[in-house]
C-alpha cells in the first residue's frame, strides 16, 4: 500500500473550515472513485514536540491507494481543478510525499 501525504507548514495563511468543508469533500469524491483507492485522513497541527510550541505543519493530509500509479491515474484528470482550488484555503506550498506503508494495524 502506498501514501500519498500533502503536508502544509507552519507558514502562512490556511483557512481549515473551507479545506475540512469544501476542499476535501470534492477531493474525496473524485479522487475515491479511483482504483485502488483505500481511504483518507486529514490531521489538523495542533503543537510541537515542546508544550506550548506551534506545529511543524497547520495540516495533513493522507491518501492511501494500492500502488503511486493507481493515485496517479485518480489525480491526473482533476489535478488543474483540485490545484486551482488551492488559493481558496491556503498561500503555502505544500510538501508532498509518496511512502509505502510498512506497518498498518
């Protein structure tokens, strides 16, 4: 299985209710009828490793699918739609990684 991980950092302006509210709904339903698709999470930053420190990153998201290809083929057709949405929650550029998921329980 492999991770698709979009991480935001610390570094500018996210507006959560419109990425939690609009964004990710019309992400999950293009992007969830691909195959090998198997879930998503979005994590909210909400600290440091020192109490009272800002997160690393204001947001996360993980796509999990069965293979970068099948993410690929789900993504490519609405890349221009989902990237263009991107000024609408947020002025970073988001970090982002593709992981094989070596443990999941």
């Amino acid at each position: 299985m492999i991770k698709i991980s979009i991480l935001y950092p610390n570094s500018g302006r996210f507006d959560m209710d419109y990425y939690l509210n609009k964004h990710m709904p019309r992400s999950i339903d293009l992007l969830g009828k691909g195959k090998g698709y198997r879930g998503v999470s979005v994590e909210r930053g909400l600290g440091g490793a020192t109490p009272g420190s800002p997160p690393a990153h204001v947001a996360m998201c993980h796509y999990l699918f069965d293979t970068a290809e099948d993410f690929m083929a789900a993504f490519l057709p609405y890349a221009a739609e989902l990237q263009g949405d991107m000024p609408n929650y947020t002025d970073i550029a988001p970090i982002i990684q593709v992981s094989e998921v070596a443990i999941s329980r």
